[in-house]
C-alpha cells in the first residue's frame, strides 16, 4: 500500500516546516513504505510557497479557492497513495505514527479510516487535561454511533486516513462544506462502506492556537454540536468560521476573547453533567425500588 500525505496550507509558512520535519523523518526511517507527501497551497498570501519548496521531494499543488475542502480534495486528486492521510499544516505526527496506520490498514481490509486525538502541545496543561475529557466524551458518543444507531462514527479532522477506493465509492469529498463537520460528514458517509475506527492510540501534536484565541469551552461546544448536526441533519449549524494565523508559531497564549462566555458555557456544562448523573441515578433507583431490576436478572437466568 502506498500513503499519500495531503496537507491543505493556508498562510502556514510558520508552521508547515515542523509538519514537514515529522513526516520525513519518519519517511526516512521506513524505507519499506512507499510514501509521498503533498501540500496544498490554498490561497496563502504569505511565504507559504516558498517554505515548501525547501523540500525537494515534496509535491507542491495550488488551489486558488480557499477553504478546507477544496483544499483537501485539490490533494487527494493530485496524490497516488492507495490510503490518503489528511494532517494539518499544524499537525506534527508523534512517533510511530505511520507504522500504527500501516499496521491497521494491512490487518483489517474492511478499515476504510482512522484517525485519532490531537494533542495541543502549545496549550496551557488545563487546556490538555479538559481537552482529553472532551474526548473521552466524544468517543462515548463514537461508540454509540458505530455500533448501536450505526448512523456514523468519528473522525479528528487533521490526523485521519482514508483508502482511496473507499472515497471514491461514497463521491469524494463535499466542498459544499467550508470548514465545521467536514471530518464528520467524510466518517458519516464512510461508514456506510466499511469500518471506521477512531483511537487514542494514534494521537497526533497541533496547535492549541485557536483554543487559545477563542476559548476552549467555546470551540469544544461549537465542534460538538456541529458533529451532531451533521450526524443527524447531514448539514452543519455552524457555516462562518474565522482563520487564526499567529505570527510567532511559538507564542500561543490562551487568553480568549470572551472570557465570560466561557465561564457560561462550563456552568452550563458542569450543571448538564450532573443532571445527568443524577437523572441515571434516580432511574437506577426506581428500578430497583420496584424490583424491575430483578425481573431482569431472573429474565437473564442470574
């Protein structure tokens, strides 16, 4: 199998080099594999060109309309891996990144994606630990989706792979979409195809950078309910976005713009979480007061 690298890169010149540096290091480190990487140029204003013309064997495609889509799909058609691995011009691939997704390709033919969590190295560690409670979450509903409603699964857009064929059969990507629910809509469609895994086991690096600039409680619940939306209504809520491009990749300070915005959504978070539990208690409770729960257990032979 070959795997093709498609990074969409809109004004990256700061970070594109590091995503770069990853993958060819480990590139280099597995000569068995046959790999090639493909950036997007999609539309930058800045250096961005230029920065990856420094890597000889890195192939440089333009796409003049900009938005995440069209950039990815402007890759994946200018790619010729039999798997297209989808990362993000922030993204650093962590250590054995590309053997873990070798791996579970070859052993499962019926594996058309996987994907895994970001983890954002330039956040502050709050922001880390709340971002992997937010996915533990997540992959409670991924669970739920895939195999009990078997209407969808889930994808981290910017570290996720994809079989070509298995893209192909669902009609690519949809560039009606412009930025929230594209990984969502891509497992939603997949999914009908064959099997699509999400894991912690293949984490990736990126950017906290926005997190930092519009809050992550903000983002988190922006990103959830657009994912519902898309599960559910195949369109997303949310359609403006904003681009977050710092100066200085290495000066990311969390400081959000509507800091009592996030102090709103985490009480309204906190106090959802506890009706929750208090809800699925109280239920617990009854049945048990009514000896419901002993009906099923004689029902069940135990």
């Amino acid at each position: 199998m070959k795997l093709s690298f498609v990074i969409p890169a809109y004004n990256e010149e700061n970070y594109i080099g590091d995503c770069l540096a990853a993958i060819i290091a480990q590139k280099r480190a597995l000569p068995e594999y046959d790999i090639e990487i493909v950036v997007v140029n999609n539309a930058s204003t800045d250096g961005t060109a230029a920065a990856v013309e420094k890597y000889p064997d890195v192939k440089l495609v333009n796409e003049p309309r900009k938005g995440i889509v069209f950039a990815r799909r402007a890759g994946y058609l200018a790619s010729t891996g039999d798997l297209i691995a989808n990362v993000d011009a922030d993204t650093r691939i962590t250590p054995g990144w590309i053997g873990k997704v070798m791996t579970e390709f070859a052993r499962d033919p019926r594996l058309v994606a996987l994907s895994g969590p970001f983890i954002y190295y330039d956040a502050p560690r709050k922001i880390r630990i709340s971002t992997r409670f937010f996915y533990y979450i997540g992959f409670g509903f991924y669970l739920i989706n895939r195999f009990v409603f078997r209407i969808g699964s889930m994808l981290q857009g910017g570290n996720f792979v994809v079989r070509r064929h298995a893209l192909e059969k669902i009609g690519g990507y949809d560039t009606t979409l412009s930025f929230y629910g594209e990984d969502t809509d891509i497992a939603r469609r997949l999914n009908k195809v064959g099997h699509v895994k999400f894991t912690f086991k293949l984490p990736a690096l990126s950017s906290g950078r926005r997190l930092a600039k519009e809050g992550g409680l903000t983002t988190g619940l922006r990103y959830a309910i657009n994912y519902f939306w898309i599960t559910f209504f195949k369109k997303p809520f949310t359609r403006d976005y904003i681009d977050i491009r710092l100066q200085n990749s290495q000066n990311t300070v969390y400081a959000a713009a509507h800091r009592w915005k996030e102090w709103v959504i985490g009480s309204i978070f906190v106090l959802a979480i506890i009706l929750i539990f208090c809800g699925g208690a109280y239920i617990i409770y009854n049945l048990t007061k009514t000896g419901t729960v002993n009906i099923f257990q004689r029902f069940n032979g135990q």
